[in-house]
C-alpha cells in the first residue's frame, strides 16, 4: 500500500484555502512553491502549508481529500488552528 497525504494551503494573507492530496507531500508542496503545481495555486500564490494528515493508504487520503473539500470554510480554519494555532508555514519544518 501506497501512504498518502491530504494537505492544506493558503496565501500568504490567509484569505484563501486549496485542499490536495498526494503520496510524496515535500515533492508535492515543492512544486506550489515553484508554481508548478496549478494554475490556481499559480494565480493566487497559495504556497503556504498550513495543514496536513498522513494515511497509510493514499485512497483514505483522496476521501478525506473529498470531505475536507465539502466543509465549510470556517470549519476547515478550525481544524487549521487545532493543528497549528500560530499559522506557521509547516512546509519550512518537513
């Protein structure tokens, strides 16, 4: 079985939120950074990991992927703040 991960971004302002799912989450996250990774993430510089779950199987992460993308935006922003309160960037901690 394959790992995977469901993650969460935004901007730098925090005024947007992009859902994701992967099996390599440095590689992944590198390449928002890069701007290589979609023409959202692009357009609006969503780079910043705020969030992210790890699965020992990467369909469990693709539905949670799916839950969290359903939630409301306040909902999601909570679940951020349990995780991380401070809003720091994880990605610079992998």
């Amino acid at each position: 079985m394959k790992t995977g991960f469901v993650y969460i971004l935004s901007n730098k302002n925090r005024t947007v939120l992009y859902i994701g799912a992967t099996g390599d989450l440095k590689k992944r996250i590198e390449l928002h950074v890069l701007g290589k990774a979609t023409v959202f993430t692009k357009k609006y510089s969503v780079n910043e990991l705020l969030y992210f779950e790890e699965f020992q199987d990467y369909h469990d992460a693709f539905l949670r992927e799916k839950q969290l993308k359903n939630w409301r935006k306040e909902w999601k922003w909570h679940l951020i703040e349990l995780k991380n309160p401070e809003l720091k960037n994880l990605y610079l901690e992998l």
